[in-house]
C-alpha cells in the first residue's frame, strides 16, 4: 500500500507542473527522475480520477489457466 504521503508528493507534482515550472525543475526540487514525473503526467491526462493512486502489477488472467469445463469434468 502506497502512504498517502507519496500520493500527495504526485499530486503537488504535477500541479507545479501544470503551473509552469519546468519537468527539470520539479523533479529536482523533489528528488525524483524525469521518468517518474512523466509517469505521472500520462495518467493524470488520460482523464482517470484516482490517477495518482499506485496500480497493482498483477496480471489481470492467468494466461495457461485451464478452461472452467475442463476444470469441472476433471472434478465430477
């Protein structure tokens, strides 16, 4: 779990951003990468509400999963 702390250092990153202070700038006043501040930028664009919040990595389906049918008649 992400602490607020971090979702709130997105946040004001991007707004000073948004401000006119340089992606340089910024990121050197907080101490993260361009990348990092990219990142953020893209999800806070792509119009999502909860942008800032971390994502899980999980796969969303498990690729090699057996088909339910198959599952169920090895069951019966």
């Amino acid at each position: 779990m992400v602490e607020p702390e971090e979702e709130q250092i997105r946040k004001d990153a991007v707004k000073l951003h948004l401000e006119g202070t340089s992606v340089t700038e910024v990121c050197s006043d907080i101490g993260r990468s361009r990348q990092w501040l990219y990142k953020w930028l893209r999800r806070y664009q792509g119009g999502d509400a909860e942008w800032y919040a971390e994502r899980s990595r999980a796969p969303q389906e498990v690729a090699n999963r057996t088909p339910r049918k198959v599952e169920k008649r090895v069951l019966e």
